[in-house]
C-alpha cells in the first residue's frame, strides 16, 4: 500500500478522495490551509491510524515523504477564487511548482485537478481535450481559469524536463456531500434556498446548461487516472449529461418539497452558456463513466444539507480562514 499525499483534503473533493484512499488501505495525509477546506469534512478519519492531517498552505515549501501526490489545493468556486484573486494565481502557480517539485524529489506520480473552467466559454460543444478554449485573460473569472491553464503548463513541462509522472484532469461541475453552502455553485445555492423556503435565484434566463457529476464517481476517475501506467491526460472527468439550470432548480424543488418560486438575476460576466464534457477519452484510457444518476445524486446531497442545517450549520465568513 502506498502512502499517499492529498492537498486540498479538508475540502469537498479532497476529503472524499481520503475517504476513499482509506478504504482501499493507502495512508494518507491530507494537506490544507482551511481557507475552504473544513475540519469537519475530515471528523471521521481523525482516529483512523493511517491518516494524519497538517494544516500547510502549498505557495510555501512542504518537507514531506509520500508515493503519490494528488494536487486538489485551490479555491474552485467564484465566490471563494474571486475574494483574493492574487492568492488564487498563487495557489494555481506557485503551490503547484512546489508540489510539482516536492514529486520531482521524492520520484512521485503527480495528479493535477484541473477544470473544465480552461476551457472558458466555449466555442466547441461539447468539449473535447484537444480544444483550446475561449478564456478571457483579463476577466474576472481569469484568476482561475488562467492559474488552472499555466498549472497545466507546469505540469506537462516538468514532465517533459523533468521527468516527474505529472497527470491532469479536467474536473466539470461536481456535486455531493459536503459542499459549502455559500460557495455560490448553482447545486448548493439551489438546495440550501429550497430547503430554507427562499426565492431560487436564476442568474440570467436559466436556460444555460451544465453537466452534473456525483462526487463518488469523479473520485473513482481521480484514482484510475493516477494509477494507469502511461497515461497522463489532460483527460475530462465529468457527467455528459447535459441540463438546463432551470431544469435543475425545478428537480432540487420537487425533491426537497419547497415552495420556492423561482426569481431571475442577471448573468455574470464571463459566464459559460453551455458546458458538456466529452468523455470518449476517459471511456477508452480508464475504462471511466459515471454510473450516479441526477436524481439518486441530488437526493443524496440534499439529505446530507438537511442534517447540517438541522445541526445548525450555517454559510461561514470566509474572511474569517484567511
């Protein structure tokens, strides 16, 4: 079994990735600064032998043995990259250089969570890895999108250069368990005002798609890519089911009984019409899909939302983990 290093493992993503990194009988150490990672996320590991957690912030140097690196540290919603976009260029740069070089060192494989946001607003639908994208260097969606873009840069020029066993993954929109309710992505907005009897915000006509992924199954393409020998991507991750938002905010509605109505916003500048990913790459090299349906997914997020409201959870100050 290997020991296994995960950045970003107090969030979302990255503490279901330890989860399940346990289960498979791996040690693991989670790495986070909490600005949006929680330790509750990882409550019911603390006692496990096999992990350990160090709270570390990747832009600065990280001494630590591993086999394997799994790169998720970097704020992944508008809400969160947008409130210090100089430290979200930092993250995607800086900390990946160091991560990047701490493999170089140790003779690790690496596996970089990229997004689906490289390839901004898309001309090509759906989007393949070959496309390049449509990214507005200067907008303020940048800070993400481009620091994502130049860690795709590093990953594959210290693979070339320097012979570390760099992979990336393109991550589209993910839902599940866990996400913060005040990090403005469209599932977590939905649900929380749904389940407080709120108005159910639609940022423009609601007639933009997206494509939806269960957590448990990005975390299983997260695994197979790390562990198939000679495959380093970019591979996209992500549910090829396409829907419009309105039609989400309509599904959370009926599934959490709310009487919500539903009210119109305009849209963000820079915000992708529509978003689909085409997974032929992941079906061929990974033997990938996704397998969670959208109603068994948000059916069980919403019951997750329930309980963390009921124990009086509530949005965080985020200002308060910097």
């Amino acid at each position: 079994m290997a020991r296994i290093i995960v950045t970003g493992g107090a969030g979302f993503l990255g503490s279901h990735l330890c989860e399940r990194l346990l289960i498979l009988g791996h040690e693991v150490i989670a790495v986070d600064n909490l600005f949006t990672g929680r330790k509750e996320n990882l409550l019911s590991l603390r006692d496990n032998p096999k992990f350990e957690f160090y709270r570390h912030d990747v832009i600065e140097h990280l001494l630590i043995e591993g086999d394997q690196v799994y790169h998720l540290a970097c704020p992944a919603s508008p809400v969160h990259y947008q409130y210090n976009p100089v430290k979200t260029i930092k993250t995607n740069v800086m900390g990946t250089i160091n991560m990047l070089g701490l493999c170089k060192r140790l003779k690790a494989p690496f596996l970089l969570a990229s997004t689906s946001e490289v390839y901004g607003d898309p001309l090509e639908h759906p989007q393949k890895e070959s496309y390049w994208g449509n990214v507005n260097p200067i907008g303020p969606r940048s800070c993400y999108d481009e620091g994502k873009r130049v860690a795709e840069t590093l990953a594959v020029n210290y693979r070339q250069s320097n012979g570390v066993g760099a992979k990336i993954v393109r991550i589209f929109n993910t839902y599940g368990p866990r996400m913060l309710f005040d990090d403005g992505r469209v599932v977590s907005n939905f649900i929380v005002q749904a389940l407080l009897g709120q108005d159910i915000t639609l940022y423009g006509d609601g007639r933009q798609t997206r494509s939806f992924c269960f957590v448990d199954d990005l975390i299983e393409g997260f695994i197979l890519a790390m562990n198939k020998p000679g495959f380093f991507g970019p591979v996209n991750l992500g549910n090829p089911n396409e829907m419009s938002i309105r039609e989400l905010a309509e599904a959370i509605v009926k599934l959490t009984g709310s009487c919500s109505k539903l009210v119109n916003r305009g849209l963000p500048k820079d915000d992708p019409v529509r978003r689909r990913p085409d997974i032929t790459l992941a079906k061929q090299e990974l033997g990938w899909s996704p397998k969670v349906d959208i109603q068994s997914g948000l059916q069980k997020t919403i019951a997750d939302f329930e309980q963390r409201l009921k124990a009086g959870e509530k949005p965080r100050d985020i200002t308060a983990a910097v």
